[in-house]
C-alpha cells in the first residue's frame, strides 16, 4: 500500500449528527490519522470529525471556521483553498480521545 498524502476531505452534504450532543453539524472531515499503539508501532488510518457549533465555538480554529460558515454560507469554488486551509488547521487541534475507535451511542 503506498502512503497516505495529507488529504483532507470535507463533506457539508448532510453531515452526521453530533456524536457528542446529538445537535446537528456543519460539516464532516476525513483525515489520515497516525499514531503510535501500545507497543510504539506507527499507525495509520483514517479520522473523521464533524464541526460541531455547540461543542466548538470558542476554539480559536474552530471559531475561524464558524465564522466563514456564517459569512459565506457554503463552500464554493471561490473560498475552497482558505476554507481547507482553515480545515487542516481545525483538524489539527481535534484532541485524540479514541485512538481512531468508534463508540455507538445512541
Ligand atoms: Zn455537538
């Protein structure tokens, strides 16, 4: 399998509810993920965060982020560079919980 580029791929069709809240969120981020596991191993894999108002405002690249929602509205061709930008930066700060594991919660 050849390496993962740094990709970043925005879905604001329908994102999933929150998994925090329940509320609903702007948009879905897939991202490669690498971590080290319990024996030092480098691993790799694919991340998925969904900005979610409720939960985030008042993070500084969270917040950025908000705030191109509210003025432009949509993600279009004229704002797509700054808005991945802003994305990669979002995604960066997203804590590490879960390891890249899923948890149902219904
Ligand atoms: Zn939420």
């Amino acid at each position: 399998m050849t390496e993962q580029t740094e990709e970043i791929r925005l879905r604001l069709d329908a994102p999933p509810a929150c998994r925090d809240c329940d509320g609903a969120t702007l948009l879905l981020a897939r991202f490669p993920h690498a971590w080290k596991n319990a024996r030092g191993e480098d691993v790799t894999g694919v991340r998925e965060a969904a900005l979610c108002p409720a939960r985030q405002r008042g993070e500084p690249a969270a917040d950025e982020l908000l705030a191109l929602f509210l003025v432009d509205g949509q993600l279009d061709q004229a704002n797509v560079t700054v808005f991945t930008a802003l994305a990669a930066a979002w995604v960066q700060n997203i804590p590490v919980a879960d390891g890249g594991s899923r948890r149902a919660r219904r």
